[in-house]
C-alpha cells in the first residue's frame, strides 16, 4: 500500500470548453464505443456512470454505462484485451490491490479523476457489544457480512486487516447483506455480527436507510484506530479519518470512520487519442 500514491497519477487538462456540434463522425475512423464498468445498479459509481454518458451524449462520443459488482471486478474488466470496457471506476486501495497482483497493468492504467470519497460504515445490532473498532479487534468469534468477494468492500477489509493484525479472526459473510441486518436481532451463540458497506458519505443505500429508519434496532460502529491513517512512504495516508453523517441527514449523530477516494481509470491501449481527451475534457468541467 505504501506504492499507491506514487503509482496513481492524478491529471488535470487544461483547455476549451467541448463544442457542443461535435458529432460521431469527429472520432477516429474505426473508433469504437466507449465502454465504462461502473457498479451495483443503483449505486453510487453506477449513477456516476450514468452522469459520464448522458454529459458524452452531445460531444461526439458514443458511451455505454455497464453495470458491475465493484472495483475488482472492473480492473479485470479493463485489463482484459476481450473485453470492451475502456473506463472503469475503482477505490485507490482496490486499484493498489490489483496493481500489487498484477505488476505489468500499471503502464497500461491511467488515472484520469478522483470522483469523491467512499466511507466505510459497519453496522451492529443496538444490543450489540461490537460498537467500536476496539471491540471488533477483542471479540473472538466476529461474522462480518459483506456483499461478495474480491468486491471493494473485501479489498478494504483486507487491507483494514494487513495493518490492524487483530482483526485476523474476523469471519467474512458474503450474501445479502439486508437480510443480515434482518437476522442481527437473533445472535448466534457466542458469535458477534456486524455488516459493513463502502459508500459516498452521502449515499442512500439500502443499509443506510435500513439504520436510519429503525435507530432503536442498529447503530454504527466507531471506527478509529490511528493505524488505519498512517501516512505512506511518499508522506500521504491511503485512508483519512473522518466523522460523516450518514446519508447526509442533518438529525444523524455523526460517527467516526475512514473513507478512501474513489478513481475514474482508463485503460490507455483501449481508447483512441481522441476519445481520451474529450473524457479529460467531460470530468475536468466544473
């Protein structure tokens, strides 16, 4: 992880304003429709997604906005040479995370936006003894519910993991992580639970809204060890501590956790020199 700021180069262009008149027939002869693996339907990076294609629709680009399990599973759609996507969304730990697998990707992934942050919030039952990051490292027998492997919630459990050792005992569960929720208010025996999701700070996710409107059911869980904010080699830190309100909701008491940006990556062999610029040219507006 120390690796991540280092590799990720965060471009800026400056230049005019895209004309509206441009047309398909201003691409490379040949060029092909611009590809983006963006998220879960619904979500946060699948709405972003959304936003890129309907901003391409007047500039000459033909955009498809693909829906995906998260940011692992767009590094592999980008990097592979059969398939058509040509940008993707990825947290910077999940990019780092591939990149540490996959050494050779780097001169081919370029970074072009960073798109906000993503925060990290765990959910426990209100009767719970797991309310902090403390109590999860002392409990000998936690089930943490997560929506599916090799997603960018698990890259950032596993690297919650490498730097907080305690967390080691921690069991992942993968599935519906509503209907974990739903199952917290009958525990298993001498088995902690907890649910944990990664989103905007402001993001209504079915989990978040799940807490908001039974705040006698759940509670969010304190997530504050300074390990988890240690700067890197290159003097910055992968996560940032933070206290968000969840779902931005002004009667919310705000809880303490970590986030992680969030990137706009293009594989550089999949687009023409054309394409790539009125991209740059699309995020780079205010």
């Amino acid at each position: 992880m120390d690796r991540l700021f280092s590799r990720l180069v965060m471009l800026c262009l400056l230049g005019a304003v895209i004309n509206s008149a441009h047309s398909q027939n201003d691409l490379a002869p040949g060029a092909a429709k611009i590809v983006i693996s963006s998220g879960l339907e619904g979500g946060g990076y699948w709405k972003a997604g959304g936003r890129l294609q309907a901003a391409a629709s007047g500039t000459g680009l033909s955009v498809e906005n693909r829906a995906s399990v998260g940011s692992i599973a767009n590094l592999n759609a980008l990097m592979d040479k059969n398939n058509p996507v040509s940008l993707g969304f990825a947290q910077a730990d999940a990019l780092q995370y591939y990149l540490d697998e996959n050494p050779g990707a780097a001169q081919a992934i370029e970074t072009l936006e960073t798109i906000g942050e993503e925060c990290v919030f765990i959910i426990s039952d209100s009767d719970s003894d797991i309310r902090t990051d403390e109590d999860m490292q002392k409990s000998r027998r936690l089930h943490l519910g997560i929506k599916g492997p090799q997603s960018g919630i698990w890259v950032t459990f596993d690297y919650m993991k490498s730097v907080i050792p305690e967390l080691r005992h921690t069991t992942l569960i993968y599935g519906d992580t509503i209907q974990m929720m739903t199952d917290l208010a009958h525990p298993k025996t001498n088995v902690d639970e907890a649910v944990m999701v990664v989103h905007a700070p402001n993001e209504h996710s079915p989990e978040i809204d799940m807490v908001l409107a039974n705040p006698d059911k759940f509670q969010f869980v304190e997530i504050s060890d300074a390990r988890l904010a240690r700067k890197t080699a290159g003097g910055d830190a992968v996560y940032r501590r933070m206290r968000v309100a969840p779902g931005a909701v002004a009667n919310v008491d705000p809880v303490e956790t970590i986030c992680v940006y969030g990137l706009l990556l293009a594989n550089k062999n999949k687009l023409t020199g054309e394409q790539r610029n009125k991209i740059l040219e699309l995020v780079s507006k205010p």
